[in-house]
C-alpha cells in the first residue's frame, strides 16, 4: 500500500472527517461498512475489509483528486491499524499472508454456513440476508491472496444470488424458493449490486406484508448476539495451528466425497486423520 503514497501525499485532505466518497468509488461501500461493523470484535477481519476496500478504490481510480482525497486517510489509517495489530495478538496472523488468507476463508465458510443453517430450516430473516451478503463480501475480500478456490468461488456465487432473492422476497411478501440440500445453483450469476440500496437494510424492511406461510416472526428473528462469533482465542491463530485446521478441512470434505461413492472405510479413515490434527485444540475452544 505504501507505493501509493508519494502521490498521493500530494493531494492530502486538510479536513478528513468532512471528506465525502466520490459516486466513482461507491462499489466499494460495503466492504467500508464492514470494515466498520468488525472494527471491535474482529479487528483482523476488519483491517482485511479496509485494506481490500483500498486497493479496489485506487484500481477504479487513482488519478482524480475527488478519490485521492478520500483513499489518502484510509491508507494512513490502514498503516496504523497494521502497527498496532502488529504488537498485539494477531501479529502471526498479520506477518503471513497465507495464514491471513486461512483465516478470513474459516470466517466467511463459518458465516455462510450459519445461514446455509437458517435457510435450510426455512427461517427467512433478515439476519439470514446479511449473513450470506457478508459472506459473499468476504469471499472478494480473501481474491486479494489469489483466485478462490472452486468450492469458495461457488460459495460466493450461491450467497451473493441467495440473499438477493430472500431478500426481493421479504420486501415482496412472498416465500422465498426452499434450498436443495446441497448448494444450489442460480442458472446465471447475478450481477453484483454493490450499492448502499443493495446492503441489506433493516429499516427498508422492517414492515414486509408476509403472506400465508411465509415463516417471519419475532421470534424466528435471531439477535444481534446469535450473528456473532468470539473472537479466536489466540492458541488458535499460530501458523502451526491453521495448517493443522486448514489441512482438517481438507480430510474432512475428502470424506464427504468418498461417502458420496459409498467409501465408507475411505471416510472413515479421512475423518480419523482430521480429528488427530485437531484433538490437540479442543481445550482452546471452549
């Protein structure tokens, strides 16, 4: 990031907290916000969104002064918040990009299947939508370490056009189309709508007209508390520690694959090996 700076020193702002995002630059508002909203529970995530949000900025424009002066306190700030990062717990997970890049997929896998959950079990809320949108996002956010894999890549394709169509159809009143029970694939990948109107908004809709059967209450809505997770205990952030939970993940969806041709001895052997790799863990997690 720090290549930017000598032209962008240049055109530096004299008043930050009144610097306005040029309409140029507005695809990158929602990784802003969730830089925003992670800030305090999950700094190593939302340093991620920021840093992500940057670089997309200076790529769709670097040369105006509109966007200069908007990206150059980002970019200060970014320098900063890696500082302090540094000193603290999650310097193993900020000095490695591939430790890095495992951790913001385990956040973004854990989030998409917390509303895989929730749609599966047909609990249509708008927490539900703003778990797949985020875990859409954060799947962009992990491209700036390479392309996604396969399955990430059809994660974020399936979140992005999953949490459009709950979404129309909460705003709408109508019931949403029930998941397969694995992935389910939209027959074309919507366009991205990065916009402050896409974000899902709780006030837009707050008041849907929900026909027969359309399974939306108060008491079907999860709080703000269930969308959370504790932040990693730091035992659990070491380079040793996710390539011993990365390559568990790995055992864990070859078993899958092997029980999908009735390999029940090749499963079973694949998910004996995930558990040894991360038995040693279990007392970090409670």
């Amino acid at each position: 990031m720090s290549q930017y700076k000598p032209y962008l020193n240049a055109a530096r702002p004299s008043r930050i907290s009144k610097m306005s995002m040029p309409k140029i630059l507005s695809p990158i508002t929602p990784y802003l916000r969730l830089a925003n909203e992670m800030e305090k529970k999950e700094k190593v995530i939302s340093y991620s969104c920021l840093f992500y949000a940057v670089e997309e900025g200076l790529r769709i424009d670097s040369k105006s002064k509109e966007s200069v002066d908007f990206l150059t306190p980002k970019i200060d700030y970014l320098e900063k918040k890696k500082e302090n990062l540094l000193q603290g717990e999650a310097a193993d997970i900020i000095n490695s990009n591939d430790v890095l890049s495992v951790y913001i997929e385990n956040y973004a896998c854990k989030l998409f299947d917390w509303a895989n959950a929730k749609d599966q079990e047909s609990k249509y809320t708008i927490a539900l939508v703003k778990g797949f949108f985020t875990a859409s996002l954060l799947f962009d956010v992990l491209t700036q370490f390479g392309p996604l894999s396969n399955e990430d890549s059809e994660r974020r394709k399936y979140a992005r056009w999953r949490s459009t169509h709950i979404n129309k159809c909460i705003q709408e009143g109508e019931i949403p189309d029930a998941p397969e029970s694995g992935i389910q694939q939209p027959s074309k990948e919507p366009e991205p709508q990065l916009s402050n109107e896409t974000y899902p908004n709780s006030e837009k809709m707050a008041n849907p007209a929900p026909k027969k059967d359309l399974h939306i209450s108060s008491t079907q809505t999860p709080t703000e508390s269930s969308m959370e997770y504790q932040s990693t205990d730091p035992r659990l952030c070491t380079k040793e520690a996710f390539n011993d939970i990365s390559i568990a993940t790995k055992n864990c969806n070859y078993a899958i694959s092997a029980l999908q041709f009735d390999k029940i001895d090749e499963a079973v052997s694949y998910l004996e090996k995930a558990k040894s790799r991360l038995t040693p863990y279990l007392k970090y997690t409670i």
